[in-house]
C-alpha cells in the first residue's frame, strides 16, 4: 500500500490544493485523492511533487505492509 504525507507537507508551505496541483500541472482533484491514497501518481508527478514539497521523495511516499 502506497502511504503518503502529502497534505502534511502541503500544510507546512501554505499550499492550498490547486496551488500544488499548480506547481505540478495536475488538479486539484488528483491532489486531493492522491491525499487520500486514493490515487498512486505516476513517478514523475512523485517527483514532480517532492521537489515542489522540497523535500526527498521517500519523505512524502513509500510502501507500507508488502515485502520488499
């Protein structure tokens, strides 16, 4: 399962959902369920994400209860 910290980091800069989905050319909509784990993002808009969050991408996703 794809767990993430999106909103939480979001939070810290301020960022409504349409100002990340902004940075990273996605809706808001897709933010909100990427939020809910609802929706995993592809590898770029992971990336694209974690360097708008300015942080590592393992700080906002990793897997969580599957064997590596």
């Amino acid at each position: 399962m794809l767990i993430n910290r999106v909103k939480e980091l979001r939070a810290r800069h301020s960022y409504t959902q349409s100002d990340l989905g902004e940075l990273v050319k996605a809706s808001r909509q897709t933010i909100g369920m990427i939020e809910k784990g609802d929706y995993a993002p592809s590898v770029l808009l992971a990336l694209k994400i974690a360097k708008a969050l300015r942080v590592d991408l393992e700080e906002v996703f990793w897997i969580e209860g599957e064997d590596e």
